[in-house]
C-alpha cells in the first residue's frame, strides 16, 4: 500500500466504566499463574519457550521477524504498552524491545555543552540516526544478528560499546519518531500509535527525567516548552495517520488483547515442521551390504563427511564407550582421547601457509603454520561438551562458544533456548573470515545441528568455513540430511551408525522419537553426571538424538 493511499488506523477507545480485568497466563511448565513477573527491558532479548525453527528443509530462512512499530510522544506510554504486550502474548518465543533512544546521534562538545544546558533539541528527526536504526531493524527482522549502540543520558554521548541482539521472533520497535521515516515504516509488519494527554505526558516526563536522568525540574519544563510539545506538533502527531491501530492511553486491555492475538496468529502461521522430514530411507549406495564397498569411500568425499579409519584402536575405544558397564571415569577418559582424534583430523581442513624456521643447530626448515585469521568453537549443549577436553588439547587457546538447543516436548522440533558466541562470530566484519569448529556428540535426525549451522549463516560465517565434528553419525538420518545441505560444510565423525530407529514408545506422549542404534547412550548425561545405569540412557531404546549441519565439513570417528 503506497503512502497516498493509507488505511483508516483502528481507534480502540478505553471502558473505564469496567474494572480492571484480571489475566491469568500460562507459564513454560503448563501451570496458571495471574502474577506475571516478566519484565521486559529495552534492547534486550526475552525468552520463554525458545526459538522453533525459522528455515525450511533446505536451511534457507522461510520467514522474518514480526516487527512492532510502536510510536507517540514523549512520556505516553510506548515502552508500557510494549511491556504489556509480551506480558499478554504469555508462553512467547524470544521477542526483542528495541528503543529509538539508542539511536542519537554522536554529538561534538558543542552539542554536549547544549544538551548539558537544556538547549539540545532531541525530539527533532535529525537527532536521530535513522539510517543506522532502520538498517539494525533490517537486520533483526532478517534473523541476522545486530550490534546496537549505547547512548548516555547521563553523558549526552553514544557510547563505543554495543549491544548484541540476536535470535528475535518478535520485534517491538518503540520511539517518539518510529513512525516517521518511510524505510523503517517498510519493516513493520503492524505500526501501534499511543495516545495521551498532554499534561499527563509532561508528569510522567518530569518524573522519569528527574529519577532516572539526573536532570531538574526547571530544565526540563524549559526543554518541554522549547523543543518536546513543538516537536510532538509537528513530528509526532502527524505520523499517526501511518498507524494501523491508535491505542487512547497505555492501560487500554482490549487494544493489548486485540493485538496480542494478531501476534500469535501470525506466529502461527510462520510456524514450520521439519524433524519428520530429516529421516529418510538409507541411500542404496550406503546400505549395510556395501557400506564397506568401493562406492562408499566416493559417496563419503560427495558429502564432505570423512569417518576415521576404524582401526583397532578406535574399535577398542568404541567398545569401551558403548560398553554399559563402563565406569564413568574410563568413559570420560575414552571420550576425550577419540575427541583428540577427531579434532587432529579436522585441523585438515583449516588453511596452513609456509613457514621457515631456523633449527637449534643453526638449520631452516620450511614447514606449515595456521593461515586463518579466527578459529573458534561452538559446541551443542549439551553433548557437544564432552568434545571440548579433546579441543583443548589440540588447539589450547581456542575461543570456545556454546548452543543450548533442546526438542519441544509436544512436537519434536528443536528449540533454540540460548547461545554464547565468541566475539569473532557476534561481529560480522570478523565472522566473514572465521573458520568455526561445530561440536555436537552424534548427528541423528539432524535437526539441532541443522539449527546450529543456521545460527552461524545468520551471523555471516561463511559456510565453508564451517567443521562438523561428532562421535557418530547416522547413515539414513544425518546423511540423508547432508544430501539436502550445502556441499561446501564438512563433517568429521569418528563412526556412523546404518540406520536410525523411530520408538514412539520412548516417548510419553508418544509422539515419534528417532534413536541410534547400535549408539552410545546419552553421551552428554554419561559424561557430565554419575546416574545409576537404570537412569543413563544406555539402553538404545532411550538413545533419542539431536544433531546435524547444513554447511561444511563433517568428521566423524565411525559411520
């Protein structure tokens, strides 16, 4: 819809005739609650019950952001009314609150000295740098990470540090001016304009101003009448005509309801199911009859994937693995030296240069050193930990990160839940450049791994750069799934296992569970805890799985 050619903005009008509605939410457990504790602050990512799946079978994104805009004057409202929507939308993926206040421009002593005075005119649109917010939203909306400024009202300054934001399904954009520029207005997906008097406005301003920004009530009034009501006038007000809905005062409940259930409706319809498509019928080329043949090893280098040798020695180590009598310290120790391996064998990959040194007995030799300029980790939790020791080992001084990706009891699908990512991945300018070690134990259906390697593409790693490396891998799940990936990814496994079995009887609600088999167990529990065998998932029946890639190398120990 062009900009000459605007719907008519819903003007939802408060009851104040009716008492306040008492609204009960559902928390991540199931259990009701009416005390919602949820807090929802500016430039923050929240989080309940993670983040499903935002890419298609081939891992190429299929769905943005919603994006919020939010707009009014100064003092009216805005982040209430936002804080009052993720309240109301109850069991929510993550949303992110991003305020225009971040967004000031740098200022020079002169314009600081101002500011300082009370003569500073922040309501203005050039105050803001619009370009920089617009192409931050962009790139959240996109499912890209974004790097936010801090802005100072204590020292009228843009900070040098910078907020990350990443992961964000939904997105409430909030500022006096969020509906102003046309490039911003062409993100949202629902543009919210919140109304209030105008003496209400400047009592709530006075008040915030003085308790959270240090200034006095003489500055600010002065500041109110010279720049903030001119401003509204002229600015403010008339973006409101942009609105899809005009929300009279920000306790309205029947505006919040009406508006949180357009957000779940479209969350709905967003929605995508993957993990029964991850799992398919063994490729015939890698069934067990010629999983040894002479086509196997050609089929293997097509994926990217290398397997170890299966050596005496690694048989020996994988007989102690899947052994359920093993002690958990012969199981800690086995672990970390196969990881050894597999690591060894996936620096291969990474980029070497010639290096001559000069020897003790005053000799040169021309040898290899590391060609990369970054080299991190990112392990899956938690099974991807036991594979860190073994990293350690090879490359001490790695930046290591982590993913905590889990299935959703009620529909399978990986949820992302957290991420803690090394700064070489969280600036885009240096993940372009960054080679990334993906540590998960076994690669089954896929779909966390597949999840994982997104997050990295999202973040601008480019996909060749990325290294699978797992304990084992499944011929009819994980494989399967590397067909459908990127052919740049590659894979290290220490072995593969031939088929991987789905046992709704493992679940108690029965829905499908896919598990390894012959498989280790869960490795990660095994690793980390000392439960009584009855409780350590060693049976395959139990051995549900969780991993695969869309992007580079894999290396795995047995396949």
């Amino acid at each position: 819809m062009s900009e000459d050619q605007l719907e008519v903005p819903i003007v939802i009008q408060p009851q104040s005739t009716r008492p306040p509605l008492s609204r009960t939410v559902t928390n991540v457990l199931g259990t009701a609650r009416t005390d919602i504790l949820l807090q929802a602050k500016k430039n923050t990512v929240l989080k309940s019950h993670g983040r499903p799946p935002w890419y298609g079978e081939d891992g190429t994104p299929i769905c943005d952001a919603f994006v919020i805009g939010i707009a009014g004057g100064s003092a009216s409202g805005k982040t209430h009314v936002a804080r009052r929507i993720v309240q109301s939308l109850g069991s929510i993926p993550t949303v992110i609150i991003l305020s225009q206040d971040s967004f000031y421009k740098r200022h020079t002593p002169e314009e600081i000295e101002l500011a300082n005075a009370s003569r500073f005119d922040f309501d203005h649109p050039n105050a803001i740098d619009m370009p920089l917010f617009a192409s931050c939203l962009a790139d959240l909306k996109s499912c890209k990470q974004s790097n936010i400024p801090i802005y100072s009202f204590t020292e009228h300054q843009r900070l040098d540090e910078t907020k990350y934001l990443y992961g964000a399904a939904i997105i409430i954009a909030e500022g006096i001016l969020a509906l102003h520029d046309p490039a911003l207005r062409a993100l949202y997906d629902l543009k919210i304009f919140v109304q209030c008097d105008s003496d209400l406005m400047l009592a709530r301003r006075i008040r915030r101003d003085v308790k959270e920004r240090g200034r006095s009530v003489e500055g600010v009034l002065e500041q109110y009448l010279r720049y903030v009501k001119p401003s509204f006038d002229n600015f403010v007000l008339p973006t409101s005509r942009h609105a899809n809905i005009i929300v009279p005062g920000s306790d309205n409940a029947i505006a919040i309801d009406i508006i949180s259930t357009h957000v779940r409706r479209q969350l709905e319809e967003r929605s995508t199911r993957l993990r029964q498509h991850m799992v398919g019928p063994i490729p015939r080329n890698l069934s067990p009859a010629c999983s040894t043949g002479p086509h196997h090893n050609e089929h293997l280098n097509h994926l990217n994937l290398t397997v170890l040798p299966q050596t005496p020695q690694l048989k020996g180590i994988f007989t102690i693995l899947r052994d359920s009598t093993t002690s958990r310290g012969d199981f800690i120790f086995f672990a970390d030296r196969l990881s050894t391996f597999l690591v060894e064998k996936a620096t291969e990959w990474l980029p070497h240069r010639t290096k001559v040194v000069t020897t003790p007995i005053e000799e040169t030799y021309s040898g290899k050193e590391l060609a990369a300029e970054n080299v991190c980790s990112v392990a899956i939790l938690r099974s991807g930990g036991p594979l860190e020791r073994g990293l350690r080992r090879v490359i001490n001084n790695i930046p290591m990160g982590s993913l905590l990706i889990q299935s959703d009891d009620k529909t399978g699908e990986p949820l992302l839940l957290h991420l803690l990512l090394p700064v070489c991945i969280r600036e885009r300018h240096l993940a372009q450049d960054t080679w990334v070690l993906l540590l998960d134990a076994q690669i089954g259906t896929g779909a966390a791994a597949f999840m994982a390697i997104r997050v990295l593409l999202d973040h601008g790693v480019a996909q060749d750069h990325i290294i699978f490396i797992a304990f084992l891998v499944s011929a009819n799940g994980g494989v399967r799934v590397l067909q459908r990936a990127p052919r740049d990814m590659g894979d290290v496994g220490g072995g593969g296992r031939r088929r991987a079995r789905d046992d709704a009887q493992s679940s108690r609600e029965g829905r499908k569970v896919w598990v390894v088999e012959p498989g280790m167990g869960h490795i990660g529990d095994r690793y980390y805890f000392a439960f009584p065998l009855s409780q350590r998932g060693l049976n395959a029946r139990s051995n549900t799985l969780g991993t695969l890639r869309p992007t580079s190398n894999i290396f795995s120990s047995t396949l």
